[in-house]
C-alpha cells in the first residue's frame, strides 16, 4: 500500500510502527457554527481510508478533534450572551449528527480542547525546560530557529519567511525574540475563558493542543496525521517543532493532506455568497451523494462542487442503488445450484475487478477508480444476471458490490419511503422522548428520519416535516 506522503513529497509503501496497527490523527473543526462542506471533505476522506485499513485488517485507533477553545467561538458566544462552552457544546452536537448522516463512523476517540489543558502546560514546560520556548509578559513563544527542521513539512526556508512573507507569519507584539516565533500559551483578554498555568490565567496556542492530543491518545509517534492542505503551513509544522522538540522523536511518519473545495470554480466564502453548509445540502440531496461526489475525485485533487457535478453524483450512484435492487428482485425467486462454467467465469471477473478496486485503493487511495471498478462489476451484474441464473451468483455479485460501496461508506441498497402516518408516530414519540427531557432518544429520531430522507424542522407552530431526495 502506498500512501503520498507531504513530508517527502513522493508516495511511499505504508509501514505502520507496529504491525497490524495503525495510529491515526486527523484534524477536527473548530466547533463555532455548523459545519460547512469544506469541513466535510476531511472529515469523509480520512473516514473512507480509516475504512479501507480496517477492511485490510488493520486494528485503526482514529483520534479526531474538536477545537471548543478558539476567537471565533469567544466572538460567537459574546454575540449570543451565552458561554463559549455552551457554544462548543452546541455544535458539537450538531457535528455530529452531520457526521451521522454523512455515514462517518465516530472517531476511537474525539477529545475536546478545553479538557486536556494540562497536558498541554505540561507539554510547554517541557518545552521551555529544555530551551525550545520563552515567556514574556504571560505569553510563551516557541523559538522556531531553535527547531533546525522547521519548514520541513510545507517546503518553506526561513530565511524566505522571514524576508518575504510577513503575511505567512504568525502576528504577535514586538516582544518576541524573532518574528517567527508563535504562541504556545497567551494570557486571557476580558470576557474570555481561561486556566490557571505557571505564566498567567489564560489559554493555550491552536497549535500546542493538536501536539498534545495526539500525544495523549496514540503515543508520541504516530503513523498517519491527516488534514485539509491548508493546514500544512502553519499548523502542522509547528506541531512537528512542538512535538519532536518536546519529545525527542519523529512525530508522524506518513502526513495526508486533502486538495481544496471550490464552489462554481471559486473559492468558497461568506462574502462571494457561495457558502454552503452541509446541512443546506442536505434539504436538496441525500448526503450520501454529497459523499459520493466526494469520493469521486482523487482526495489531493481539488474539487468543484456545482449543482450539475452532484445531480451527476446522484444519476451515478442510482445506477448502483437499480442493480443492487435489481439484484434483491432476481435473488427472491433464483433457484439453490451449483454455478455452471459461464457462471464461474463471471465470478472470476467479479474477483478480477474486486482486485483491480482494491488496488486503485493501494495506490494513495485512489477512490476515483475504486468507483470505476465498481461500476464495471455493476455493468457485469446487470449483464450476466437473469432469471436462470443460480442464487450463489447473484448473492456473490450483490455482496462484492455492497463490501466495496461501504468501504467507501456508500449504501448501495436502496432506502424504503416512509409512510405519512410512520412519520407523524416517529415524531410523536421524538416530542414525548423530548418533554421526559430525553434529548438522546430524540435525536435519535430525528436522525433515524433524517436516514430516510425525513427532514424535521422545529417552529413555533409545531413540528413540520418534509421529503428530500433519497436514493
């Protein structure tokens, strides 16, 4: 298996540190609002190679974030007149049901910020004991030519950052030794949260709480650490200084990094009006062509979204769901029989494109054409299956294509619509889990609808529900 790694900027075959398992970062959203589909492409990249390992069977400890600890959600909690706990807590939940509904499986485990604080003093007194930081005022810094392999991760020279790119460096007062150190911890400002640490009451840096995370869930090495590519700079290579500084050892050994959402053939943004949560895309699409459209370019390739490439998405991943179902109809009535010769010879093409998917997959997880292999085996199976021929053929053609569509966490059976009347009990019992304040049920519920492509919306007037295009 061969994974591109941003560090060599070549692939490589993947070692894990210890056979048969894998240790996996992956970097989450900060937790300020809802999540918006360039939030989503991470989140279903790294879900479906995570998926792929543990097909493989890799034991994948998966640890994936959430930032609760951040200025966008001091701003968005003092806009409110709430806390900016209530806020992270807010939306956390909601990531998650968008997650649920995006069939990402949950992380091993998805630590929260604010609740590793003292790891992260640790880390920083580590740091500053063996000369790698510096405090002045409350604030500590990180002395970034202390760290000789800084730039290693985005290509970048110091020397180009410090000359050229003021816009690249991370802003903080004159009292820095150099320009290009960054903030491991800062004390608090009025009106925000803050923790008790040797230097001053305050919180710490973005990017000392990724380093000490990981260190806490999987080890001071780790196998893969994954992320959007705008993340590379300065993100991930100042967890690189932070954590080989601290710890004294190469801190991962293979770094992913997913190419950028465009909208339109723009970049997406509030101000260009082109901005779209995932929740707004699910009022037109089933997520799961959100996700297939995802998958349907290579994950370091950046991506356009427009509303033809997914009513594309939709057209494709019907064709599967048809013969998949058509399958289902065949099986019913097929009779129990050996496979003939022009059976096992399909069956042997079937394996064929079962290999050819799995190695499109080896090679830096091309999902491209792992999509291709599946529609070749959907082409064969709407080909060679009829009303002759045996179960064992039909059952072997439908299981291959539903194992490879969920490596990918596609659902390639079709989903049955709901009667009115099922809809208007579920909800029934969604408002009587919610008066005996049992919110979990509730959301339960609501997500089981939401599966169904069931979309509920809480008025004033009551509940009311609508239909969404389900494959």
């Amino acid at each position: 298996m061969k994974i591109y790694n941003t560090l060599s900027r070549k692939k490589e075959e993947f070692i894990p540190l210890e056979e048969g398992k894998v240790r996996m970062y992956v970097c989450g959203p900060t937790v300020y609002n809802y999540i918006h589909i360039g939030n989503a492409r991470p989140m279903i990249i790294f879900d479906t190679v995570r998926r792929y390992l543990e097909y493989k069977g890799y034991d994948v400890n998966y640890v994936s974030n959430f930032t609760d600890v951040d200025d966008k959600i001091i701003k968005k909690a003092n806009e409110e007149g709430v806390s900016s706990e209530e806020i992270s807590k807010r939306y956390i939940a909601e990531c998650k049901k968008d997650m649920q509904a995006l069939n990402v499986k949950p992380a091993t485990k998805h630590p929260l910020a604010t609740e590793e604080i003292s790891g992260m003093i640790e880390m920083i007194r580590t740091l500053m004991d063996k000369g790698f930081a510096y405090e002045k005022n409350g604030t500590v810094y990180f002395r970034t030519r202390k760290f000789p392999e800084y730039g290693k991760l985005s290509h970048k020279n110091l020397d180009e950052l410090q000359s050229g790119n003021r816009s690249l460096l991370v802003s903080g007062a004159d009292e820095k030794e150099d320009s290009l150190d960054f903030v491991l911890w800062k004390p608090k400002k009025e009106g925000e949260p803050s923790w008790a640490s040797p230097w001053s009451e305050g919180r710490p840096g973005w990017h000392i709480e990724c380093s000490e995370m990981s260190k806490r869930y999987l080890g001071e090495q780790i196998d893969i650490h994954a992320g959007g590519e705008d993340l590379i700079f300065p993100h991930h290579e100042n967890e690189i200084a932070q954590s080989e500084a601290a710890n004294g050892k190469l801190f991962s050994r293979y770094w992913m990094h997913n190419g950028f959402l465009n909208i339109d053939n723009k970049k997406m943004s509030k101000s260009l009006g082109n901005f779209f949560t995932v929740r707004e895309i699910q009022e037109k699409y089933d997520l799961q062509i959100l996700r297939f459209f995802m998958l349907s370019v290579h994950y370091r390739s950046p991506l356009n979204f427009s509303a033809e490439l997914m009513e594309a998405a939709k057209n494709s991943l019907e064709r599967i769901t048809n013969a998949v179902d058509s399958l289902n109809r065949l099986s019913a009535a097929a009779q129990e029989r050996p496979l003939s010769e022009q059976e096992q010879a399909v069956k042997k093409q079937g394996e064929e494109l079962v290999s050819k998917y799995e190695a499109a997959m080896e090679d830096d997880f091309n999902t491209a054409d792992a999509i291709s292999a599946v529609f070749e085996l959907v082409r064969l199976a709407n080909t060679s299956a009829g009303e002759n021929t045996s179960k064992e053929l039909i059952s072997y053609l439908k299981n291959t294509i539903l194992t490879l569509c969920d490596i990918l966490g596609i659902e390639a059976e079709k989903k049955q619509e709901m009667l009115d009347s099922d809809i208007e009990a579920m909800i029934a019992q969604r408002q009587a889990a919610r008066k005996a304040k049992n919110y979990a049920r509730a959301d339960e519920i609501r997500n089981e609808l939401a599966k169904k492509g069931i979309l509920l919306e809480d008025t004033r007037q009551g509940v009311k529900w609508k239909r969404v295009s389900i494959h």
